[in-house]
C-alpha cells in the first residue's frame, strides 16, 4: 500500500508550502553579513518537554480531582509565561556575524567561521547552533564579550559552497520554552576541484623548448667562444687564441631559460569535463611544489605563466568556476 506522504498531490502541496515558508521567511530575516537579533527575527513556543509535562500534569489533576495537583498545575504554567520572556531575553540583542570560510577542494570538509557577540552587553547562555550538514554546536557568550564558533560542513561539488540557513535556538533558563530563528549569513567557501592524479602530463605545451640556453654577460655557466669586440670585459677575453696565431676570442656565458608550460585545457581531451578539471588541479599543485612557471588556458580564460602563492590561487579560482555560473 502506497504511503499517504509519497502521494504525488500530498508531495505538490508540500512543495508550494515549502515555497511559501521560504519566501515568507525571505523578507523576514533577509540575506546579511551580520544579524541583530530582535522580536521579528525570534520564535518562540513551548518545548516539547514543557508542553507534554504541562498536559501530563493538567490530566492527572482532573483525573484525580486533586487540588494539590491543580495548583502544582496552574504554578507550572505561570513559569511559562515568565519563562517567554527570560528565554526571548537570551537571544535578543545577540549579534551574529559572518567572519570567514576556508576554500577546500571537492570532498573536503570547510570551515565557516563566525562571531557571536552582544549588542547591549548582557550575557547569553546555551545557544545550541547548527548548519544543514553540520554537527550542532553549544556555545555561551560572556558579559560584555564575543565568541568565535566554527563549523565543519562536508562539501560535494566544486565552485561557491553557500551553507544555507543556521538554525540557532536555545531553552534557556528552564528548558520549558524553545526560542529559535534562522539565519541567512552571506557567507560562501570556495571548493576546488579534487585533485587526480594521471601518469604524465600529456603534450606539455611551451614558449620555450626545455633546457634552451640564453646567452647572459657576467654568469658563470661557459657556452662557448665567439670573435672579440671591443665593448667585451678584458677578463673575457681568450688570450690563448692569440698565442696561437688566431684572431682574439672572447669568451660567452650563458644562462639556462625556464620552461613556461601551459595547462592547457584540450590537454585531456576525451576526458569528461569534471576529470580534465580534478587533473589540471593536480598538475597546478605539482608545479607549485616544484616552484616551476606554468600558467592556464580554459574555455575564455588565460592566465599568463608565472609562480607563488598569489598565482596558484587564482588558477585555482578560475578551475573551482569554470562552468559555473559567476553571478550564483
């Protein structure tokens, strides 16, 4: 027998609820870099713990038509109500700020950094945070002080990894009330392909030919001897030629040009799109080891040979977007 949920009208009906919390929820607590937590942007509702021992308990009074009861009862929930505002008070005011996130590649795990902190100076306690992805993490922020807290999120594909909405709620003082929002922070890790390792780079394509020698005055590496011109240093000049009988020389220095190679994209070609990328990511990690220029040709893209930090980087980028929609 079919289960009710997965009846194709009950899943459209969800779908377009779904839609409409989003939406709804959209122009609530937009997109920022750092939230202000105030009444618009906090639930609140009884936990599930509190709510099943006030019901527990309000039937078990009129079951036993005890007065005790009735009033331990009615006493339980007027600690709801003073519980709303002390538990809307550990959240309101709190800041929550994006601070950084770590680029990874394909597979890896990234870090999301942000900054709990108190906009009037109070002190908030057990503040239970998660991302989709994440582990749920319990943090409290001193009086008049911040707190980094750091999630760990699994990632899939390469490109702009967004976490999504946090979700941060807390029970606090007497776990009677659950007050809660979601949190949009624009923050995004960047996720480079994975690394793939092949035999040998295939038709490596260069400027120069490797090991093509330069002539360079004043090196130490000799190359060769050539006729003398006055303009030569005299400490290059090949007397011994002239002992012979021969027309002065003069002796020629050389220094061995570096080759510039070109990760091309046609390199691997027949590969599928995503394993020419994860490949050419593992030949820009090997040349940078090696310190050797090498610079990158994709679909509308060049990046001039050179080498460093600064370099890999922007190669990098440029694999972890190709294909990818910028403006996303």
């Amino acid at each position: 027998m079919q289960n009710v949920v997965d009846l194709p009208f009950v899943q459209r009906y969800r779908k377009r609820a779904e839609q409409r919390w989003r939406r709804w929820l959209n122009r609530r607590i937009p997109p920022a870099k750092s939230v202000v937590l105030e009444q618009r942007r906090v639930f609140i509702f009884p936990s599930r713990t509190g709510l099943v021992l006030l019901l527990l308990m309000l039937v078990a009074a009129i079951n036993y038509q005890n007065n005790m009861s009735f009033a331990l009862t009615f006493l339980l929930a007027n600690l709801f109500v003073v519980a709303i505002l002390h538990t809307f008070a550990n959240l309101s005011g709190l800041r929550i700020q994006a601070v950084r996130a770590t680029p990874v590649y394909c597979g890896q795990t990234a870090e999301f950094v942000v900054l709990l902190s108190g906009s009037n100076g109070r002190a908030y306690q057990t503040l239970h945070m998660q991302w989709p992805g994440s582990e749920w993490v319990t943090e409290s922020v001193p009086e008049k002080g911040e707190t980094y807290v750091s999630f760990f999120i699994p990632t899939t594909r390469r490109g702009w990894h967004r976490p999504g909405r946090m979700r941060l709620e807390t029970y606090y003082p007497l776990g009677l009330i659950r007050a809660w929002t979601w949190i949009d922070l624009d923050i995004q890790a960047m996720v480079y392909p994975r690394p793939m390792a092949s035999g040998a780079l295939p038709g490596i394509a260069s400027d120069r030919p490797d090991g093509y020698a330069q002539p360079v005055p004043g090196n130490d590496d000799f190359y060769g001897l050539r006729d003398y011109e006055l303009r030569d240093s005299p400490r290059h000049a090949y007397w011994k030629s002239l002992a012979k009988g021969l027309p002065l020389q003069s002796k020629q220095y050389t220094a061995y040009a570096d080759r510039s190679v070109w990760l091309d994209w046609q390199l691997f070609e027949g590969y599928p799109p995503e394993q020419r990328l994860s490949h050419l990511c593992y030949w820009v990690l090997e040349f940078d080891r090696k310190n050797e220029e090498y610079g990158l040709r994709l679909p509308g893209i060049s990046i001039a040979p050179d080498v460093g930090e600064p370099h890999k980087l922007a190669v990098l980028r440029q694999l972890a977007l190709c294909g990818v929609d910028r403006e996303d």
